[in-house]
C-alpha cells in the first residue's frame, strides 16, 4: 500500500505538468482507467510477491495517477461558483465505494478465491473506460497550449474590433480603464474581463516592460491611482518574472475611436513548474496539508487493529469500518457545500476539521469501548476526509485556474511523506510501547499544527498584500 501510494505520488507530478497538455484530461483518464484494470487484471497471476509489487504497487499506483488529478482538474473547469461543492460530491464516490466494496470482496473471495477476485475486480474497473469517454474538456477555458492565427489585414482588424467587444483573457483583472491608463495587471488568476472600447485608449506592456519592477503602465497617474485588495493568485503574478506573458503594443486610433492590434498576442504554452512556489501561501498550504493527510492515511489502517486490541468482534469491526465510510461520505459533501458559502473561509473549514481530528486522536483512551469508538468514528469520518475535498478547490483560489495542474502535481507530491511516514511511524510507536497511545497522541498532535498552519494563512495573505501595496506605492511616485 505505501509503495502504491508513493508511486501515485510521483507520478501526479509529470502527468499533471506536461502529460494532460499532450493527451487532453479526457485521453488521460481512459489510458489510467486501462493500466489500473489490467493492474488488478494481470495480479490473477501473480506467481510471487514482486510481480504483485509490480502489477498492484506500480500500475495500480499510475493509473491511480493517470485517474483521479486529471479528471479532477477537468471537473473544477467547469465551475467558479460552486466548484468545492462538485469536487465534494465527486471525490465522495471513493466513500460510496468503501461501503459497497467489503461485502461485495467477502462473497468474491468466497465463492471464487483470491485470484478469481483479483480478475474479477480487473473487469469490474473496466467500466471506467467508457465513464471517461463522457468527459469532455471545457470549451470556454482558454487553451493555453494554442497560438492565434488570423490572417486579418489592419483595415479588416479595425473593422471586426470596432463591432464587437475586445477580450483580453487572462491579462487584466476586474478594473476600469480610463484616460488611457492600465493600472494592474493579472496573468493567472483565471478571470476573463471585457474591454470596451468606448473606454477609450489602452497601452498593453511590451515583453520587455512585463517584468518584475515593471507591474504597472508607466503612465499610471496620481489622481487614476486607487490602492485596492488583491487576491492570492494578483499578489502571485504582480511579481512573478516566470509567469509574464508576451505581450504586443496596442496601436489605437483615435479619431474613429477603434482598435487596431500590430501583433498577436501570445500566451505562453506552458506555466513553469516552479511558479507555485513563489506564493507563501502556497507553500504554507503544502505543508499544512501533508500533515492532514497523515490523519486520513493512519485511521483505517490502523482501525481494525485497534478495535481488537480493546477485545471488539469482527461484527462490530465491519460495522465500525462501515459507520465511517457513510459518515465520511456526508462530511465530504456537506464541506464542499459550506466551501461555497462566501462568508465562510475554506481555511477555517480545513482548521476547524483538523482541530476537532486533533482533540479527538488525543482522547482516545476515553474511547475504549464500543460506543466510544462508534464517536470516535463519527468523528473522524465527517472531519478526516475535509482535507481531500478542498485541497483541489482551494489550489485553484490560491494559484489560479492556469495554474492548477503544476500546483496540484506538487500538493500530491507533498503528500508522500504523510503516506509513506504517517502509518510506519504509527506502527513503530505501537510495536515500541505495546499499546496505541502515543501513536494516537502523536497523530494528534500533527492534526493540531495542520490547523494552526491552516490559520496562518491569513497573515501571509495580509503580509504579501502589504508588500504588494509598497512597490505600487513607490511605482506611484516614481510615475508621478
């Protein structure tokens, strides 16, 4: 389980960088779907633990990889208002799963043997491949892999442009343009603005001009100036020299009040991976959710074993397994539901649910009995999973939508130490002192500093929006 887990962690990395921009998400998802069933497929035949090392360990763990990041990006493309809640509803399947799977396996297992259920699973993934040929990609996101190739002469130009609106996706964000003056600039946030061109003249920056002290037009004046808010993905881009776009000088003409463009404008193909780690509050959310995820990584595991080690039945044990996958399916919607709602702050959801994680791991002595392990559950399972439904919609708040596949290939990637540390160090702390208390106490402990990290998040957010607001204040009186 944790080579398969440490491979689906690797792999996310150049799949989501540069793979699903040469096969599109929808080939991705149908070429994982194969590789996972033919991993469970081939397993049938296993003639010694390396070749399951091979078929359940590494082809289970790619295709996991070739599934569940890119269709989860594809999902979060279709939606900007209510995209924590579709990602909650999606990734709850996997809870659907936990409660259909184990007496669907008891009567494989029974009736055909282990390997009849190893090949039997194999076909039963198969079924995948015609769900991933219903995706389809979003046509109203901008394919940033695709260049502009209109022939159009400068009088045709000026005729098009003068009967329709000009959009310049990606580029500005959300501010008026007056007099001829462009104040702020953002290239990945996601937003897609209109330019009117009734709103008079507009000087895009050069490729050249577009760099890390040169953020706003030279000929932004004192009384157009306006210190405003920013958002997490603004502060990114203001000072990001690796995420400028190539942009052409805007000729305008003035006397018929039209809009004449000398060159095209190009995007670039492909954002640099490293562009993520120039946010802090990225990186700050990197580390807060590699320690969540050692709660969800540990619990089932570890769940059965615990259970016996307080003399609980094996009916009891399938009852408490299957309690906390119904609980956590609910969780799971009902987090992206409350994701959605503006007034409530994806971090205080992800703090408040590793906080009660925390308190409750810490408790556990007081949980001994059967009806204190079905509120151990209860509580784990409505709180632990909160953490995997919004890593995905919470990225894109941070980063941008554009940004997305780097930052969430490197979120995945920061989860391999919680998967392939958080159950050996649990086992060795068990093994060591013969009971589970300070395996608990430890998980707990990690629980409560994902949730004062998840709070911090806040002060980097009010530390880059400071530091952003100087350098305009000095670009300001330098223009001045």
């Amino acid at each position: 389980m944790g080579l398969m887990n440490g491979v689906y962690c690797l792999s996310s990395l150049p799949i989501m960088m540069y793979l699903i921009k040469v096969l599109t998400p929808r080939t991705t998802v149908i070429l994982g779907s194969f590789i996972t069933a033919s991993g469970y497929s081939l397993s049938c035949l296993a003639g010694n633990i390396y070749f399951l090392f091979f078929t359940l360990s590494f082809l289970v763990g790619v295709g996991m990889a070739l599934n569940l990041p890119p269709s989860i990006y594809l999902l979060g493309t279709y939606f900007s208002k209510h995209r924590a809640m579709a990602n909650g509803i999606a990734i709850s399947g996997c809870c659907l799963g936990g409660l259909v799977c184990p007496p669907l396996y008891r009567y494989l297992l029974d009736n055909y043997g282990l390997r009849g259920a190893l090949l039997l699973t194999g076909g039963i993934l198969m079924h995948n491949i015609p769900m991933a040929c219903l995706l389809r990609p979003n046509g109203k996101v901008s394919n940033i892999s695709k260049n502009a190739t209109t022939k159009e002469t400068d009088n045709e130009r000026n005729t098009t442009e003068s009967k329709r609106q000009v959009r310049s996706q990606d580029v500005i964000k959300d501010h008026s343009i007056k007099n001829g003056d462009v104040n702020m600039y953002n290239v990945f946030s996601g937003s897609d603005p209109l330019l009117y061109e009734k709103k008079s003249k507009v000087k895009l920056l050069s490729s050249s001009e577009n760099c890390l002290d040169r953020n706003v037009d030279t000929q932004l004046n004192d009384w157009h100036y306006d210190k405003r808010r920013f958002s997490i993905s603004d502060s990114l881009t203001f000072g990001n020299r690796s995420a400028s776009l190539g942009l052409s000088m805007t000729n305008l003409n003035s006397s018929d009040n039209q809009v004449s463009y000398s060159a095209i404008i190009e995007v670039q193909k492909c954002p640099h991976p490293c562009i993520p780690f120039l946010n802090p509050t990225f990186v700050l959310f990197v580390v807060a959710n590699c320690l969540a995820t050692t709660v969800a990584a540990t619990f089932l595991s570890y769940l059965p074993l615990y259970a016996k080690h307080h003399n609980i039945d094996n009916i009891k044990i399938v009852i408490l397994v299957s309690l906390t996958g119904a609980v956590d399916f609910v969780g799971r919607i009902c987090s992206g539901i409350m994701a959605d709602i503006p007034r409530i702050k994806t971090y205080y959801i992800l703090a408040i649910s590793q906080g009660v994680c925390g308190v409750i791991y810490n408790c556990n002595p007081l949980l001994t009995s059967f009806a204190g392990l079905v509120v151990f559950c209860v509580a784990i399972g409505l709180f632990a999973g909160v953490q995997l439904v919004l890593m995905f919609s919470h990225t894109v708040e941070i980063v941008g939508l554009d940004l997305t596949p780097p930052a969430v290939s490197i979120l995945i990637v920061g989860q391999l130490p919680a998967f392939i540390f958080g159950p050996l160090i649990f086992g060795i702390l068990r093994d060591s002192t013969g009971d589970f208390i300070a395996s608990f106490h430890t998980i707990g402990s990690l629980a409560l500093l994902s949730s004062a990290l998840f709070l911090c998040e806040p002060l980097t957010n009010r530390i880059i929006r400071r530091s952003q607001g100087v350098r305009f204040d000095r670009k300001a009186v330098l223009d001045k």
